[in-house]
C-alpha cells in the first residue's frame, strides 16, 4: 500500500483540525491546552486510510507565535492542504504557510476551503478566486479547489477522492540515502519505554536494528517500530513511524534530532546552501546577518556568510551563502531548509542545502571560487546525478581526498548508490581512487608532476645521490596528502615510466651516475683503499688521507663513497667503520669453514676470532656485532654460534 503524508496550512481558525477530524475521525489536538484553548499549539497527526492508499496527516497550528512548530512538521510532507476559511478568505499566515511550503518545495497538494455552510454562494465564489491568485506561478497553480464543511459534511467526498489522486500520483521517495527520521516528539510509554515519533524521510527502519540519535551520537537498538498506530516489522520513507529505543531516555531526546543508522552520518555546525529569499522580504539577506535556521525538525541559529562580492542576496533573488550554524545538526545535500529573521520573527528565505560538511570560507576570492564550485554542485544535485556530486565532493578536498567513510556522511548514501557513483566517476576520468581514498584526477595530477619536479630537482642538486629518500619526498610534496594517495602516486608514476622506487629511495627513470673523470679516478682509488685494507678497515676521515695525490674536499669525497655503499662494494659496519665487501665475504666463508671442523659446538670466542681473521680487538669487536646483526653468529655469553 502506498503511503503519503500531507500536511495543513493555514490561518489560524479556519478549520484546519476540525477538516482533519471529519476525514479521519480523529482529534489531532491531543494537549490539555489545545483543548481548553480551542487552538492547535503544536503538531498533530491522524491518518486515513483510502483503501489503495494510506494518507497520513500532520496538523500544525495556525497561530503566528507557533510558527517554529508548524515547520517541525512541514519539512518531510510530500503535499499540502492549503486551508482557507470560506468567512475570511486569505490571512496573513495563509501566505506565510504558503511561502514556506513553496520554499520547501513540496511536490503537490490542493486548496481546501473550509466552513462553506456560513457563506453564501458569491462570498464563495469569491474566496475561490482570491486562492487562486495566491496560488499562481506556483506549484499550486491549476490544483483542485475542494469546497468544504466538516459542520455538514459537505465535500469530503470528494476531497478524499482527490487526496488518492494526489497519492497515487505522488513521486516515490528516494531509495538513495540511508534512514534518517527527524523526532518531533519523544515520551515514555508503560510497558514499552521510550518512543520516538517522526516522518521517515529516506530507506527504511527494520526492527531489532541499532542505530544512533544524532547529533549527541547515542547508540540506540530499535525494540519495535508502529506505522499509524499498528506494530510493524520494518517501516519505510514516507510513513509516520514510531520507534520504541532501548538505550537511551526520553528525557535526553529533543525535536531536532535525527535517528539514523549507527556510524553512517555525522553532525555539522557549517553548510553551503543555495538560498531563494522572498519577494517580500522587507530587506536583503546581508552577511553576518543573525537568523533561525529551520531544518528538518530542527530549529538553531545562525550566521549568514553570502558568497558574493557585495555580501548581500536582494528580496526576490537568490544566491551562494554559507549557514554557520551555533549547534549542530544533522543535514545531507539536497534538504531544504528555512530561514526566519531573528527578531521580530517573520519567513524570510529559504532554500536548498549543497554541502553539509563544508569548511569555512574566508576572503572574496576564496569565496568568489566557492561559489562557482556550488553552482555546479547545484546542477549535479537538479540532475539527480550521483556521480557529478561525488566529484564535486572530492574535488573540494584538494590533494588531501576524501576517505569512503567521508563521502559517506557527506553524501548520506548507501553502499550500492556511493559504489556506483564511485564507478561512474572513475570511468569518467574525473576521480582517482587509492585505497578507498577518493581523489580528483586534477589534484592526482598536480601530485604526479611535483613528485616528479621534486626528485628531478633532487637529481639537479645531488647528481652523486642514487635518489630522494621516500620520506623527504613525502614530506616535501604530500604532507596534505592522504598516505594512500601518496603510494597510488608513485604506482601510478612507475607505471608512466617516470620514476622508480627502490626500497626507501625514489628516483627519476631517466636518471644514471655519469661521473667525471676525475671523480670516477677517486672512487676507485677509494675501493682500492678498503680493499688493500682487509680486515682492518680505516674511517673515512683515514681513507680519505690514504688518496695519495688525490685532492678532493671531503663533502665530495663522503659522496663518493656513499656511491660504492649503494652499490654494494663497501659495507657500512659501524657508524664510521667500513669494510669491503669481499674481504667480509672471505671472512664469512673461513667461519664457516672454521665451524665445519668444530662440529657439534660450532662456537668461537673473540680470542680465536682475532687470531682467525688476523685482526686487533679494535677491529673484531664491530665485526662480530656486524656479524650477529647479519645473524652469520649468534652471540651466547662470552662466544658466538656460528649458524
């Protein structure tokens, strides 16, 4: 069966909860006051069932001083019953609830004129017109016009019959977004507990899964779950649910908050928003103007930032503008909001959120920037095109990226929406993934080019070098980078043939040791210095004094000798202690040897050590170290295991 929610709107008195009780049957004033007042102060709800079709009504009240609570139930309605009385015609606050369920954009809905018993024809007649010309231009315009009295009964036939119109024609929700149902109400039941209630805006709730009330974060299990009032095993977007929650109690929870699926969403005090402020607003929607952001079921304040160089969006006009809000929310991109001046209170704008996780934006160029980037987020959002938004998103991230989980609470989709809009996006060239990293191919770009400059600039300055050592490089061009983005980097440039990654080195493809002649003349008098050594290898300052006839500084020269290092002639034995590599491996081969011939035990002692190698304790002390690091020997007190 499919459901819908329609909600009322309207002036105050003009019948728009006696209209709700003649379809349904039900009083949707449920507070003493209400009821000794004879107004509607906060939200009702009743629903009729059409056979085909489930409509579920939210009744707000009328009065201008309860404006705040007629929002917390506007947002989330997929059509509107614009009431009007047929003895006053259109008030104040019908245009008031007529401007704020435009700017909510709310799909469809109908113009009801109610207590037609108290007028005649002609007054009718004329009510009629002056709804219609309330209504045109918008999306109310050519809506069925339904005259009414819940006194008499008259016309309620046929305003059910256009209710299922309207619900069989309604747009199904969208299946994109993980739950999300903004409270509007949360008691203590006998027996069951606390119970949140609310319009379940996107998927659906399952009974028996966990989630979280956000923004305070409270993990919560959903113990059961009602759907106009029958227990249901799961309920989905559109309906008015009610969730009994363990976990938490009803005392903690306020209008305004979110339950959503455990560890997929996150709050946020900062969002960028497309803002359509009203033809007539009294002044402009100027920068560092204090307003009341209605959002969802929520009601905060906060700071306008308009992203324009004149900082201010005109009545009639629309524009960027950033919402800095002064306690968090839970929003996704494409929510619309309202704004409300501070003080006095009146509906001035309202809009569209683009970015609900965005930074801060400082300065006019920054800001001017911003704006363009949101206006194609704008476009990707009208276009329902998934991939255009994740791109944006991860553009607006720079080199650093987004992670999944990022893109997740930024987006609010599910796995299968966010793993094909990740698809499309790759496929179009406009992303590059690294490790479940999302980063923008212009930004993986500019990263490839300047590891690329940076080890070139490298080569330039230390043509002796074998390369730039990963770290220095990581910390030079990727210190806002991502550690995954900084490895898909260098895979990416092996695979273009640009650099090579050797162990803890990075160098250029191209780059070769081209010594000169005199520098080839010193490295290979400084092989022939270690290899006539042996065993008894000198420091470099010693070596460096043995180049007979050979003046070279000593920087050069250390360089030099850090090439026959890297090359695996000279081996590094202590900090300045080397040893040519043939003369270790003789050595090794006469241990081995030495072993052989003292099986079982296999053990030296530094003694018998010296008098092997022919050597001083000054030099077999940093050779045996040397060969129990290389596990050649293993040390047991005072010998060693040759292995």
């Amino acid at each position: 069966m499919r459901s819908i929610i329609v909600g009322t709107a309207g002036h105050i008195d003009h019948g728009k909860t006696s209209l709700v009780r003649a379809l349904t049957g039900i009083d949707a004033d449920r507070l003493p006051e209400e009821k000794e007042r004879g107004i509607t102060i906060d939200l009702g709800f009743a629903d009729l069932d059409l056979g085909v079709v489930q409509v579920g009504f939210v009744d707000v009240p009328g009065h201008e001083r309860f404006v705040k609570n007629m929002l917390a139930g506007a947002h989330g309605i997929d059509a509107v019953a614009l009431v009007i009385a047929a003895d006053e015609g259109v008030m104040p606050q019908t245009r008031e609830h007529f401007d704020i369920a435009r700017l909510l954009a709310v799909g469809s809905g109908l113009i009801v004129i109610t207590k037609t018993d108290a007028v005649d024809e002609e007054l009718l007649w004329l009510v009629r017109a002056e709804a219609e010309e309330l209504v045109a231009g918008s999306f109310l315009e050519g809506a069925p016009v339904v005259a009414t009295s819940a006194r008499t009964g008259a016309g309620l036939d046929e305003l059910r019959g256009r209710l299922r119109e309207i619900a069989e024609a309604a747009k199904p929700r969208s299946s994109e977004t993980v739950a999300r149902l903004p409270v509007d109400r949360a008691f203590t039941m006998r027996g069951f507990g606390t119970v949140v209630t609310g319009t379940l805006i996107a998927d659906e709730i399952v009974e028996g899964s966990e989630m979280e009330l956000l923004p305070q974060e409270t993990r919560v299990r959903v113990r059961g779950l009602q759907v106009h009032g029958k227990p249901v095993e799961r309920a989905r977007a559109g309906q008015r649910t009610a969730a009994n929650l363990s976990g938490v109690e009803a005392a903690s929870i306020e209008r305004g908050m979110v339950l959503a699926p455990a560890g997929r969403l996150t709050s946020t005090q900062i969002i960028d928003v497309l803002v359509e402020v009203l033809p007539t607003a009294v002044r402009p929607l100027r920068s560092r103007s204090r307003v009341r952001v209605h959002l969802g079921t929520a009601e905060v304040l906060a700071r306008v930032a308009v992203l324009k160089e004149d900082g201010e969006i005109g009545a009639g006009a629309s524009g960027m503008a950033q919402l800095r809000l002064e306690t968090p929310v839970v929003t996704l991109p494409g929510d619309r909001f309202i704004l409300r001046s501070y003080s006095p209170q009146h509906t001035i704008a309202g809009g569209l959120v683009l970015d609900s996780l965005a930074a801060k934006h400082r300065g006019h160029r920054e800001r001017s920037d911003v704006s363009a980037r949101l206006k194609g987020l704008t476009e990707a959002l009208t276009k329902a095109d998934a991939a255009g938004q994740l791109t944006i998103f991860v553009e607006s991230a720079g080199e650093r990226g987004l992670r999944r989980a990022e893109l997740t609470a930024r987006s609010g989709w599910r796995d299968t929406v966010l793993n094909q809009a990740a698809a499309e996006a790759i496929e179009r060239g406009a992303v590059v993934e690294a490790e479940e990293v999302y980063i923008g191919q212009a930004s993986f770009v500019r990263l490839v080019q300047a590891a690329v400059a940076e080890v070139e600039a490298h080569h330039r300055r230390e043509p002796l070098a074998r390369g730039l050592a990963r770290e220095t490089l990581r910390e030079r061009v990727f210190a806002h980078a991502a550690p995954e983005v900084f490895r898909q980097v260098l895979t990416h440039a092996e695979a273009a043939g640009l650099l090579v990654s050797e162990r803890d080195m990075v160098r250029a493809r191209t780059h070769s040791l081209q010594l000169s002649t005199a520098d080839a003349e010193v490295k290979h008098r400084l092989e022939q210095v270690y290899g006539e050594a042996g065993l008894e290898g000198p420091t470099f300052d010693e070596a460096l004094a043995r180049l007979a006839g050979k003046s070279v500084a000593r920087e050069h020269a250390r360089k030099l000798l850090q090439l026959l290092i890297n090359e695996g002639v000279l081996v590094r034995v202590r900090e300045d202690s080397f040893f040519h590599r043939t003369a270790l491996d003789h050595l090794i081969k006469q241990l081995h040897e030495y072993a052989a011939g003292h099986e079982p035990e296999r053990t030296i002692d530094v003694s018998t050590f010296k008098d092997l190698a022919g050597i001083s304790r000054k030099y077999a002390i940093p050779l045996l170290e040397y060969l129990d690091r290389e596990r050649i020997t293993r040390r047991a007190g005072d010998r060693r295991h040759i292995l």
